[in-house]
C-alpha cells in the first residue's frame, strides 16, 4: 500500500503521478477550451501539436528519474486530454482527496485506478457535490493551507472558477487545526493575462522561505499583504502581468534547494540560482499554452 504522506510543497520528493500528452485527442473546438488561453491559441491556429507536449512531458520525467522519484503515468484514454493531473485530486497529510472536477473531466480519475487501489480506502476522500476545488489552488505551508477561490455572484458561469467557498469550509472542518486561508483570485474568461485560473498561476512557494508572486492576481490587495507579511518581501520574486501569462509561478520542487522550471524563465531562474537552488530547466512552452506548466500536470503522493 502507498503510505502518502504531503506536509508541504518543498520537501524531498519521492513519488507522484505525472500526466500524459499520449493520444491527447488533438486540437479542441473553441466551445471546449476550458481557459482563455487554450481559447486563444485554438483561434490562432498555434494549438500544440501532440508530439511536442510528449517531448516536454517526456523531458519532464527524466529529471524525476534524475533524482530517483517513483512516477506513476495515468492509463492512456484514446484521444483524451490528460495532462494535468494536479486537477482532478491532491494530498494532504495521509489523504487522497478527490477533485469535483467539470463533468467531461471525469476520465481523468479512472485513469489512476491503479495508484488509487494502492491507498487505504479510509485514506480516500470524496467530498460532497457542492464542494468545488481543484488541486492548483490548495498549497501547504508550515501551520497553513493556502487556497484560491473566487467569491463572485457569477460563480457558476464562471468556467475559470474552479473552487468555491464550500470548498475552502470543507478543508477547514477536514484540517482543523490548520491555518486555512483562502485568496480572492481574479479571473477573465476572455483574457489570459487577467486570469489566475488556480493559485499557483500567481503564487507559490519555493525552499524553506521563499516564493514567487503576482500581486494582480489577487482581487483583494490585502490577500497579496497577508503573504507579503508572511514571507517577507525581500524573500518574494515578484513576476509582471507578462510573466504570470507565460506561468513564470508554476514551477515544481523536488526538494527545498531544487526546483523544475521553464528554460526560458531567464530572470526567474538567475533569481533562483542566486537564491542558492539548484535550478533543472526543462522545455515546457507548448504545455503552457493550455495555462498550465510543472505543478499543474503532477500529483505529489509522497514527500519526506
């Protein structure tokens, strides 16, 4: 049985489920883009091909073979899109805590029936319906869970929504005693550069102490403050409107002083190196035109 165990999202990596761009279905009609950027690489004909996102998944995983991380791969579903696995469940603790993903997403989680049958079966958590929350926007930190959620009366025609307030109230009755702080996210069905779709489109944490931030991501000021306060700012990368739409905060750790990230971050990545990581670049361009980049398409199980 896997003993999952997900304190943080920084320490020494030692399993999770990668996603797959294998049969991934081809370019979608404009009604099925779930974000404003797929929309928009859709109408511009610079959709990314399938073999251009196995290349950059398949990049992706020999770092993770690099430094002897057990990957687990969703069984592939004929002409699916199944490449970020961050979506449809996540870890925290010892539980496995499934997504209520969109409908057409459902797939995806029979797709992993071999890593779920390796979990206790108390250790799986399926929330009720109107709980609403995806991966992308639950982060752990120290005595805290970070999660983004937005709070507008157009909450239900809003696609780029992705986790409501009941979601931020379950894991609050689930971890009691955590520090569970929820973040207005801005989001734009229409224009990427307004869009945090999940909280690690604008804010993650990185090492012991550091993080990487977007202030416009947050529709309440005070949201940015709280993490300011928190981290310090001399400890907090901040990115421009441009960088959060090329998803310069959705990098990946594998350890406190090693982290994945796009090899065209430049000014991100010489900030990290002076930081003193351990920077692993790895081609991920064409994956992010779906807005999503390396947290988004992993599911750590396992942290030491």
């Amino acid at each position: 049985m896997l003993k999952l165990n997900i304190k943080d999202e920084t320490s020494r990596l030692k399993a999770l489920v990668l996603g797959t761009a294998v049969s991934n279905g081809g370019v979608p009609a404009p009604e099925e883009a779930y974000d404003p950027k797929s929309l928009e690489h859709i109408l511009a004909g610079t959709y990314p091909s399938e073999a251009d996102m196995v290349g950059e998944m398949e990049a992706f995983a020999r770092v993770f073979e690099k430094y002897d991380v057990k990957v687990y791969r969703p069984e592939v579903i004929a002409g699916y899109n199944q490449i970020f696995s961050r979506d449809i469940a996540f870890v925290i603790d010892d539980l496995f805590i499934r997504s209520n993903i969109l409908p057409r997403r459902e797939k995806e989680l029979k797709a992993i029936a071999r890593v779920m049958e390796q979990i206790a079966p108390e250790k799986i958590i399926t929330p009720p319906e109107e709980v609403h929350i995806e991966g992308g926007d639950v982060m752990l930190w120290n005595d805290h869970i970070f999660v983004g959620t937005y709070k507008g009366e157009d909450y239900p025609d809003q696609i780029t929504a992705r986790t409501n307030m009941h979601g931020v109230q379950f894991l609050r009755a689930l971890f009691p005693d955590r520090n569970v702080k929820e973040f207005d996210l801005v989001k734009s069905a229409t224009e990427a550069r307004d869009n945090a779709l999940h909280l690690d489109c604008c804010f993650q944490p990185v090492g012991k102490d550091r993080g990487i931030i977007y202030p416009g991501g947050f529709s309440d000021r005070d949201d940015y403050e709280y993490l300011v306060a928190l981290f310090g700012r001399e400890n907090l990368f901040h990115i421009t409107r441009e960088e959060m739409y090329h998803m310069y905060s959705n990098v990946f750790s594998i350890d406190t002083d090693v982290v994945v990230s796009e090899r065209n971050f430049v000014r991100l990545n010489n900030w990290l190196r002076k930081q003193g990581f351990t920077v692993e670049e790895v081609p991920y361009a064409e994956i992010s035109k779906q807005e999503g980049l390396f947290r988004c398409s992993t599911m750590p199980l396992i942290r030491a």
